[in-house]
C-alpha cells in the first residue's frame, strides 16, 4: 500500500524539488487538482516516435520488458481505434533496488515503469505516463527517492526521443 510522506524533512524536499525540475509534473487540470499523467507531443508521426523511443529507452540502459498493443487487440474483437502502444520500460538497478527490501517492495504494483505512445484523432503523436512527483509524493523514503530518480532517467529518455524526431 501506498504510505503518505511522513518520514523525513530531506525526502519532502526531495521530492519538492523533483517536482521543479519536471515539466509540467504538477501542471493542474482544467479542474484545478493536478494531473495524474504528463504528456508530451511528438512533432513526428507514430510509428517514428515509437521507434525513437525504443531505440532512446536502450541507448539509456533500459529495457523494453513487453509492449501492449492496445489498438490492435481490441481491433482484433472488432473495434477500429487510433494506434495505441504501452510500452513497458525497467531499468533494473531500480527495481532491484526497490524489490531487494520488504519496506519498498510494495511499490511491485507499479513496475515496471509504463509509457503509453498513442494517436489522437487529429493525427497528433502523444507520449503520457504517470505523474510520477505525484504518486512520489505519497510514498515513503527510499520509495520516493527511487521513484524520482527512476523518472529524472525516464523524462531524459523522453527528452531525447523527442529531439531526435525532430
């Protein structure tokens, strides 16, 4: 279960910090409460964006555990959709890091990290995944701190796909 931030004044700022340095990680909703995703848009097409970030998540040492084809499996029971793929991404000194301690291993629920690359309607080219601040922000200690690095890493993966199709 996720444990709201109680533990130390280092991690609080920790985690105030990362949230700075995110794009638009705390950005608000229309609502006024803050988004539980960021997105991005990719100047390029689909299937360039999704090959970019392939190629960006391995040049970083990631790896791409299992990719779900959301359009073509509900395609495949009739229904026509934009392209939609869920990559799913794992650096492993991260997760063995978070997995290694009871403390931290309930996190599991979360892993590994899921970046989705879809279509809109109009033709524009997103990448979303999780406000990853946020849900660091009701997380304890190392939790937290890992869960920020691991998304200071992913949001640099982003940022160079996106320079690279250009």
């Amino acid at each position: 279960m996720l444990k709201i931030l109680s533990s130390s004044f280092a991690t609080l700022c920790l985690v105030g910090a990362a949230a700075l340095m995110a794009d638009s990680a705390f950005a608000d909703a229309p609502d006024g409460k803050p988004s539980p995703f960021v997105e991005d848009a990719s100047p390029a097409d689909f299937y360039k964006t999704l090959s970019a970030f392939r190629d960006e998540t391995k040049a970083a040492g990631w790896s791409v555990v299992t990719e779900h084809n959301l359009a073509g499996n509900l395609s495949a029971r009739g229904y026509t959709l934009h392209p939609v793929m869920v990559l799913e991404i794992c650096n492993v000194k991260f997760a063995a890091q978070l997995l290694a301690r009871d403390e931290t291993r309930s996190v599991s629920s979360m892993m590994p990290c899921r970046v989705s690359i879809y279509e809109t309607s109009t033709g524009k080219v997103m990448i979303s995944r999780m406000n990853a601040p946020l849900v660091a922000s009701m997380l304890d200690g190392e939790a937290a701190e890992v869960a920020l690095k691991a998304n200071s890493e992913m949001e640099n993966i982003i940022k160079k796909t996106l320079a690279k199709v250009k």
